[in-house]
C-alpha cells in the first residue's frame, strides 16, 4: 500500500510540474501587441514600458550591463524642425532596458549584460513609436511627403531592422517630397561615452 501511495505522488509531483514547465515556456512565448501612441515628446509610463519593452523583446534589467556597450545619436525631422528624443525611455520605476535614453540629448544608450544585437526598431517599439519604412510615428509617406532613414550618412531602407552600432549617427527625415534634407553623416560624441 504504502509503495502504491508514493507511486501516486510522484506521478501526481512529475504532473504538476509538467504543467507548471508549459504554462512558464507558455508565458515566455507569449509576445503582447505593443502600445504605440506615437507621442514624440515623451516616453511611455512604466506600465506601458514594460509591455513593450516585451514586445520588443527586451529584458528588464536590474541596472544597464557593460557587455554590449555602444552608443549612436538620433536626429529626428519632422518637416524642417528637430524634434528632441524624451529622456527616461526604457527607463521604469526599478528597472532599466538594454536600450535607453538619459536625457533629451538624442543619445541612444545600448547598455546589456548579454553580448546580442539590437535594433532601432526595438528603441522605437519600446518608446510606443511607429517606425517603418513608410512612417514615423504619425507622419507616413503620401503623394506629397516622403521618409528617408540615414544611419553614417548612407541611406538604408528596413530601419526597424538595424543593428545598433557605437557611435551611430541616426538621421530620420520626414518632409516634402520635392525637398533634399541635409544628410548628416557624424555627431560629436562627448568623450566619456
């Protein structure tokens, strides 16, 4: 009797803890839709963050890492006028994401304990800012307007998919169609980054 009951609660242990390992992986799996306002003047409240910091696949990181350490600059146009990136994006109430900004620098921080690539498209999903090849936030191409991404002067084309590189300098442009913007091609990063 006594060799049957412990059969029983090893089956009933290997049971709970099967189900418990599907629901874990389950929940991991499990990608939410982002909530994207596409508010440019500031970053996203914490509980929106973090929602899309999982959407964009990034971790909530107990304070930035040093393995993948690179920093690149954004500059963001919006028909002629520069808009500033908001500090604090990635930044929650007691955690950090491996890409972040500290102030209203327009300075991206990539700062992760892991050694993996990381993407423009990230930042912005994490921010709650559409960015693809048509748009930036509201502002999509049309019979009159056009976007043009830069990264080091060259144009690309798929901005959501690129890489993060250190000392990246990010022009995103939106305006007139019939206008050429001034391609930047370098920021002058301070010296301690």
């Amino acid at each position: 009797m006594k060799n049957k009951n412990n059969k029983f609660w090893i089956i009933f242990a290997i049971l709970i803890f099967a189900i418990l390992f599907i629901l874990v992986i389950k929940n991991n799996m499990t990608i939410p839709d982002p909530i994207i306002n596409n508010d440019l003047e500031k970053a996203p409240k914490t509980s929106d963050l973090v929602i899309n910091m999982k959407a964009a696949r990034l971790q909530k990181l107990p304070q930035e890492g040093s393995v993948t350490h690179n920093h690149g600059h954004i500059d963001l146009i919006i028909n002629g006028e520069s808009i500033d990136i908001p500090e604090g994006i990635g930044i929650g109430s007691n955690f950090i994401s491996p890409i972040h900004t500290h102030d209203e620098a327009n300075i991206l921080h990539v700062e992760s304990p892991y050694r993996k690539n990381y993407t423009l498209g990230q930042f912005f999903t994490e921010w709650g800012v559409t960015l693809d090849n048509n748009c930036v936030a509201n502002y999509c191409t049309d019979d009159n307007n056009k976007l043009l991404v830069y990264t080091n002067g060259k144009q690309i084309t798929d901005p959501e998919k690129y890489i993060l590189k250190q000392y990246d300098e990010i022009e995103i442009w939106y305006g007139n169609k019939n206008d050429t913007p001034e391609v930047i091609s370098s920021f002058d990063f301070p010296s301690d980054l």
